[in-house]
C-alpha cells in the first residue's frame, strides 16, 4: 500500500483489515489455533459448574492455563502489528530486535497500561479515555522504533498531539463497527445453536445455563482472534497516518 495515500478513514481501514485478517490467519494458522485451543481449555475446566464451585484443583488448572497462554497472546500482538506495519509502510525497516526481547517488551507495556490505565478508566473515566486513547499507538511505536516502553507512550502522545478528537473519532468508529460485528456474529451462531436443540437446555431446571456459558465461553477465543487482528491492524493503520502526517523537522546548518 502506498502510505501517500493513506488517510483517516474508518472504512478504508476496515475494508483493508479484511484482507490483512485473510493473509494473517493463513500465514499464522498454527499460533491461531493454539491461542483458541489455550483460550477454551477453562471452558472445559469448568464444564457446567459454576464458577464459584468449582474445586481447587480445577482453579489451580485454570492459573496453569492462563500463564501459558501469556506466550500466544503476546505472539498474537507481535504478528498482528508486525505484520501491519509491515503492509501499511513497505519502506519502512523494522529494528532488528529479537523476538524475546520484543515480548518482553510487549508485555511490560501491557502491564503498564495496566497499573496507569484501569484505574483510570475506573476511578477518573474522562483521563483514563484520554490516556487510553493517546497511548493507542505506544505499541507500533515499539515495533518500529528502538524506543523503550516509556519512550514509546511518551511518543504516542507526541503524535496525537492536537489531534486526540480526530484519532478519538476514528478509533471509536472503528472500535464500535468490529464490537458490533462480533455481537451479531455470536448472536447469530447462538441462534442457529438454539435452532439445533444444543442450547435448548438453557430453558430447564438444572445446569442448563452453564452448559449454554460453556458454549459461549469457547465461542469466546475464537471470535477474539478476529478481533485482535482487526483492532491490532487499526492501531498500526493509525500509527503510520500519523507518522506521515506528521512534519520532519528541518534542521539548519
């Protein structure tokens, strides 16, 4: 894609995130599937229990599961981005770090997000949406540039700068259509469940309620897959728009 002609456009991003999903998941089938396999085991844990009496055994099974799936997830976030960029900017050389130290990387940032962002978005929701929204592209940042975790916040600020309400705009446009999507489409395959009889138990007395959570929770990690991708793309979509919209500045001799 010529990045000349890239422009913040909620369609234009969404259309191209359909044929990125396509090479994506036919490029990194194999991590896919492990991340939707890691992402349904505690369905299967739990089975038709109720959270709260399920044993100590199956909790701790459940803590085993989500450390493991730590490693797909932040291969889910490296391939995406990479990739991405990759598409959006052909010209631009990716730094040569080693995939170790990029998720190492990668998850500081999450956890970062975590300890300024949550509670924000918690406590004070307006500074946590701008926070939030101006740290969108922290982790393009970090994949493109050799900037450490600070540096590339910090950097992601920089560029939004006097353009949060444009950048806001487009990623909840964005954001808002993929939601609405993945709704529909569960919505959808829990009704032709339904039509089947599979969910028919949600209507008797017993555990019929969890057996129909059990569905949906391993419906869960396969419809995030998408997402992921799709949301990952658009950061990296907005990423490089505002890299190239963004003045060099000149330096005098």
């Amino acid at each position: 894609m010529n990045t000349a002609s890239l422009k913040l456009s909620v369609r234009d991003a969404l259309e191209s995130s359909l044929s990125f999903l396509g090479q994506f998941l036919k490029q990194h089938w194999l991590l896919a599937i492990i991340y939707v396999v890691l992402g349904t085991l505690p369905a299967f844990i739990i089975g038709d229990q109720d959270i709260s009496d399920i044993s100590f055994e199956k909790r701790a099974g459940l803590g085993i599961v989500a450390i493991v799936n730590v490693i797909p997830s932040l291969l889910l976030i490296y391939y995406s981005l990479r990739d991405a960029l990759l598409k959006l900017d052909p010209s631009n050389s990716l730094p040569n770090k080693s995939l170790a130290f990029a998720l190492w990387q990668i998850f500081c940032m999450n956890l970062l997000s975590a300890i300024i962002g949550v509670p924000l978005l918690l406590l004070l929701i307006l500074p946590g949406v701008w926070w939030s929204t101006k740290s969108t592209v922290s982790f393009a940042n970090l994949l493109s540039t050799n900037d450490g975790v600070i540096d590339s916040i910090r950097k992601s600020h920089q560029l939004m700068n006097e353009r949060f309400w444009q950048c806001l705009g487009f990623l909840v446009g964005t954001s808002s259509t993929v939601i609405l999507v993945t709704v529909i489409a569960g919505i959808t395959i829990g009704f032709f469940l339904l039509i089947g009889g599979v969910l028919n138990a949600v209507f008797h007395e017993g555990a019929g309620f969890n057996r129909a959570m059990m569905i949906f929770r391993v419906m869960g990690p396969v419809l995030a897959v998408f997402t992921a991708v799709v949301f990952y793309y658009v950061q990296a979509w907005l990423y490089v728009y505002l890299k190239q919209d963004t003045p060099v500045p000149v330096t005098t001799v």
